[in-house]
C-alpha cells in the first residue's frame, strides 16, 4: 500500500481557488449526501431526490451534468480522498495557473473526464475524481521533478520520497488506473480522461507560452532530451560541433588538444565525461558531485551552457546555496545572452538574498533580474524580495 502524503514544493503564494473548490465541495456533500432505501423499489440511493439529476447521466445527459456530477460524492470516504488529493496537488497547480484560470482548468478537466466516461460507459457517475485527476496531470507536467513523501505499509510501516514524474504516471495511473480495475463503482475510464486532459492541456500552454516554462517541468526536459538526440546524432556521423567539420577521430584529436572544454589532463577529461553520461540519463545529483570533484581540481573549468545550468539548479535544488551560486555566476559570466539570462539573475539574488546572508549581491542581481523578467508572478516576486532589502 502507497500513500502520498506531501510534496517537497510549496505555492508562493496562497491557493485561494484551490481552497474554494474544496469549500464548495464539501459543502454540496452535505447538502446532497443522504443514504437512504427508495421509497417505491427499496433500493439504496446515496442523494437526496431533489439532486438525483445532478449526477451524470451518460445515456441521457444534460449540459449541467458535465459540470455538478463533480461536486457530488457517495461518502465520507469518497470525498475525504478526493479533497486530499486535490489539497496535495492542487496548491501548487492553482499558484503556477493563477486563481481564474485553476478554476477554468478544474472545470474543464471535471468535462472531460464525463466525456472519457460517457464513451466507455453506460452507469451513472459522480465524484470530482476526474477533475481531480486532471490537476494531477497538470502537477506532473509542471512539477516532474519534486519529489513526493510516501507512506507504504506491507510487512514494515515507513516513508520514502519518489520523484513525481514517476508515482504520478506509473503509481497512479498506469498502476491503479489501467491496470489494477477491480474495485466495483470506481469510474476508471473517467480517470484516465482526467489524467489525459491534464498532461496534455498542461503541454499544449507550456509550448505555446500562455503558462510560462521553467527549467523544471515536463516541457524544459523534452527540449533538453531533443538538443541531446540532436548533438548524438551530428556526433555520430563525424560532425564536430566545436569546428563543424571532421572525422570522428578528428573530433577526438581536436577535443583533447585544442578545446577549451576538455584540458589535456585525463583525470579532468574522465570527469567531464563522467558528468555529461549522468546527465544524459537524468542522474543530475551525480552530475552535481561529480561536478563538484572538477573544481576542486582545476576551479576554471567550464562546462558547456546546459550540462552547467542544470548542476547548478540540482545544487540549488539540494539546499547547497554556496556551491550553487558559484554555479550561477559562472554561468552569469560566461553565457550573458542565455536566453532566459534574467531567471538566472533572479535564482542567484534570492539564494544570496535568503541563505547566504549578502545582501549587496542580492542587490545587485535582483535589480538585474526585474529589467528583464516579464513573467507577472517572477517579477511579483523579485519586486517583493527587494523591497525587503531596501527595507532592511
């Protein structure tokens, strides 16, 4: 048995539609939930007869039931798990999509998972499982690499942290939901639609920029895959991406002697090459220590602008503020037009703002930062780390 109790992110800023949707819900349970024999046939219903044609009717549906089905529940488990999962997952979703937009996105996944249902089903159906399961789609999408508390009891009772993108996709919905279908009265198609709507919503606005990417979601790690599968695939034709010409023996020859990326010492060479294998399969805290064990060895090294920025976020990430802002600035100086350079300025100024106690360099970095950054919520909180400062 796995449970999710926590994840290891928390929302800037508080999840008001989040808390809303669960008020709401626990209020309809209350007004509808009324367990109780029909008093013509004797068979158990679990509504009160005014909301019976609230719940979605798949042979006959009217246009409102896409919507109040979701606010319905058949028991104090039914919605306790629901509400849960929807708190666990729901906070951070709401903080990166915003209160108006969450609230359109629950709705919309609460839709499609009745359409999903609908298709494959004849039996009425509520809960807001699906819906809930569309914010969990979206969680995975925005936040694959968090890590997620779990609590497992088979013959030992004890915790373990899971990256997301793999309790949430293979757990919670290759496990429990396509695989594992024996509980009766559980809408299973209805999750897997909810799931597919939020995976793929959550795609298409992190591609299309209406929801601003980071270096950490879903998106970002398909575009580093890409420019991976891209450059294994000039190299393995003889391409040197350094001279743009070559033999692979060339390349060989040219990377030893001549690059600025690989010195001639081989104990530098094995580690760059050791760093470069663990990114390449996603083993960034390796990555990180072995990027540590190069600069002790020669502290000018300077790997290329990926594999660096990703270290540097896994140092961050790791709580190793001081590593992480050598990190940082080395990238600073030697990748200036970086695209995204500002969200760099703004990740330095708050680790020396809030862990490292230096408040010039805060200074100095956050300024740079709120010239470039044109995403509302970073400069909300650029702004608002700075004005500490200035209040200090």
């Amino acid at each position: 048995m796995l449970l999710p109790i926590r994840t290891n992110v928390r929302p800037y800023r508080t999840p008001y539609a989040n808390y809303a949707i669960i008020a709401v819900n626990v209020v309809a349970f209350f007004l509808t939930y009324w367990p109780h024999p029909n008093p013509i046939t004797g068979t158990a219903e679990i509504l009160r007869s005014g909301a019976n044609h609230l719940m979605f009717t798949p042979v006959r549906p009217q246009l409102w039931q896409f919507i109040t089905y979701a606010f319905l529940h058949g028991g104090l488990l039914h919605i306790a798990g629901n509400m849960f999962f929807l708190y666990l997952f729901g906070n951070n979703v709401n903080d990166k999509l915003g209160n108006f937009n969450y609230i359109c996105f629950y709705l919309a996944g609460g839709v499609f998972s009745a359409v999903g249902h609908m298709l494959l089903n004849n039996a009425p159906v509520i809960g807001a499982s699906g819906a809930v399961a569309a914010v969990t789609g979206a969680y995975l999408v925005f936040f694959p690499k968090t890590l997620i508390t779990v609590v497992y009891w088979f013959y030992i009772i004890g915790t373990m942290d899971v990256p997301a993108l793999y309790f949430i996709a293979f757990k919670m919905i290759i496990l429990d939901n396509a695989i594992i279908r024996y509980t009766p009265n559980v809408a299973y198609d209805a999750h897997l639609a909810g799931y597919a709507f939020g995976i793929i919503a959550s795609m298409v606005l992190l591609a299309t920029g209406l929801t601003p990417s980071s270096h950490f979601d879903l998106w970002a790690m398909l575009k580093q895959w890409n420019r991976r599968r891209r450059y294994r695939d000039a190299i393995s034709t003889g391409y040197d991406p350094y001279t743009g010409m070559g033999s692979a023996k060339q390349v060989k020859s040219r990377e030893v002697k001549n690059s600025q990326f690989l010195p001639n010492n081989p104990q530098i060479v094995q580690i760059r090459s050791d760093i470069a294998n663990s990114i390449y399969q996603h083993k960034t805290h390796d990555a990180a220590e072995s990027y540590l064990r190069l600069t002790t060895l020669d502290e000018n090294q300077i790997l290329p602008r990926q594999q660096l920025l990703d270290i540097a976020n896994q140092l961050a990430s790791e709580g190793r503020h001081e590593q992480a802002a050598s990190a940082y600035e080395k990238f600073l100086a030697h990748y200036a037009n970086y695209e995204h350079i500002e969200q760099v300025e703004l990740m330095l100024g708050l680790i020396y703002a809030r862990y490292l106690d230096n408040p010039e360099s805060a200074l100095k970095h956050l300024s740079a930062a709120e010239n470039r950054l044109t995403n509302p919520d970073q400069l909300a909180l650029c702004r608002t780390e700075l004005a500490k400062l200035q209040n200090s």
